[in-house]
C-alpha cells in the first residue's frame, strides 16, 4: 500500500469514464496515493506489451498508433488476469476499462464471477478544446509514469522528469493526427457507455474541466462519501 494510504477496507471497484485527455490517469495516480487500491491502465498495459515486444504488444502497435481500438476480446482477457492479482482484492481503479459496450458487459461478468459488487463509475466530462490542449501538451515520464503539460503543468527543467531527470516523451499517439483518431473513437465506442452507466446507477459526474487539483478535491470528496469503504479512518 502506498505511503499515507487510509488503512481502510479499499473502494472497491471503480471505473473512470472520459475522453483521451480528460485526466483520468492523473486523477487515478491520486486516488491510488489516497487509497491504496491499484490502477489499473488498459493503455499502460499495452505500452508496457508493446516496450517488451511481446506477442499482445506487437498486436496491438499498430492498432494504437493508427488511433483506434483494441479487440474486445484481447482486452477482456487481458484485464481478468490482471483483476485476479492479489492486489486488487480490496478494490481497483480502472482507467482507460471499459472503452465499449461489450467490454462494460464483460467487466460486469468478470465481476459476478468474482464475486465482486458492480463498479462505482466516474465520468469526467471536459470541454472538447480544453482535451485538445491537454492531449497535445501532454508529455510523461518512462520510467515512473509522471504526467505533465508543457502549457499547463510544465516540469520544473524542460523536457525532464521532476522525480527522477529521465527524459520526458511524448506519446506517439498524442500527435494531432492521431488524436482526431482517438477522439472519434471516443464519439463512437465509449461515450455510450455514459448512458449505460447511469441507468445502472453508482454513476457520478465531476467537472474535469477544471484544474487539476480541483478536479482531484472533488473526487475525494465524492469517494470518501460515496465508497464505503473509503471513509477516512
Ligand atoms: P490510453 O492510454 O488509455 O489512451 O490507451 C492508449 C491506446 O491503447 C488506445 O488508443 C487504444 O488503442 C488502446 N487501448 C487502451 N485501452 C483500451 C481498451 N479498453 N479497449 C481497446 N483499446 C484500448
């Protein structure tokens, strides 16, 4: 468990909905340091396949760098042998999972399967050109996974991480041609899942417009309440 985590049961499963851009990796690192419950980043997943050339990376390179979507099933499977880890017995964080319809209903089988309860779902609905200027400033760090924006959160000396001076990248996949890509995608295949969410109920809206830590106050806010299990001891 991360250092300052509440030594509380966890928060169960949660789902971050929201476009490319909308912040859901960095809000999720927060949660983490505040809960302890893993993220889990279906898109990490595969930068990390893709790094090692494994088999599921090399499937999935050229996928992701076109801007489109992974198989539901190579995603699916991929997730329920992550949720089985030991880690994410006390809740997990699902970030970038799911992107479709058919992956909400497979996260929702592997769940009953699990015995576990239905997800607490997140949407942070931001305004399309504030998720432009996200997603083109957006830079990261390879080697602990710090996120900033060279407009909005810039790194103390430009061009290497705070943390540890590695050099920052810039994602292939955040390149102007690749975003419009991306973004469509969005439209497509996940904005449905809003609808779906909120008719099951255990779905919350918070502005993810705003700036970062405003969006991260919210969020606590709304899951020390919300989760059960996350009230501050
Ligand atoms: P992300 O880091 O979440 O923006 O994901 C980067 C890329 O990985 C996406 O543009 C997709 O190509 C792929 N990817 C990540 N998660 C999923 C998913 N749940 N379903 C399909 N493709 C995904």
């Amino acid at each position: 468990m991360a250092a300052g985590a509440r030594s509380v049961p966890g928060i169960g499963p949660l789902v971050f909905l929201g476009a490319p851009g909308a912040g859901k990796g960095t809000q999720a690192k927060e949660l983490v340091k505040r809960y302890g419950a893993p993220q889990i980043s279906t898109g990490d997943m595969f930068r990390d396949n893709v790094s090692r050339g494994t088999e599921l990376g090399r499937r999935a390179k050229a996928i992701m760098e076109a801007g489109g979507l992974v198989s539901d099933d190579i995603v699916n499977g991929m997730v329920e042998e992550r949720l089985k880890a030991a880690d994410c017995a006390p809740g997990f964080i699902l970030d970038g999972f799911p992107r479709t319809v058919p992956q909400a209903e497979a996260l929702g089988a592997i769940l009953e399967r699990m015995g576990r309860p239905a997800p607490l779902v997140i949407n942070l609905g931001v305004d399309y050109n504030i998720l432009l200027r996200r997603l083109t400033g957006r830079r990261s760090c390879p080697q602990c996974g710090k996120i900033y924006n060279i407009h909005l959160q810039p790194p103390a000396r430009e061009g290497f991480c705070d943390v540890d001076s590695t050099p920052l990248i810039h994602r292939p996949d955040d390149r102007e041609e690749v975003i419009r890509e991306r973004l469509a995608a969005y439209e497509a295949q996940t904005r449905p899942l809003v609808d779906y969410y909120r008719a099951r109920g255990r779905f919350h809206e918070v502005d993810g417009s705003q700036a970062a830590d405003a969006i991260t106050a919210d969020l606590f806010r709304l899951l020390d309440t919300a989760a059960p299990g996350a009230a501050r001891v």
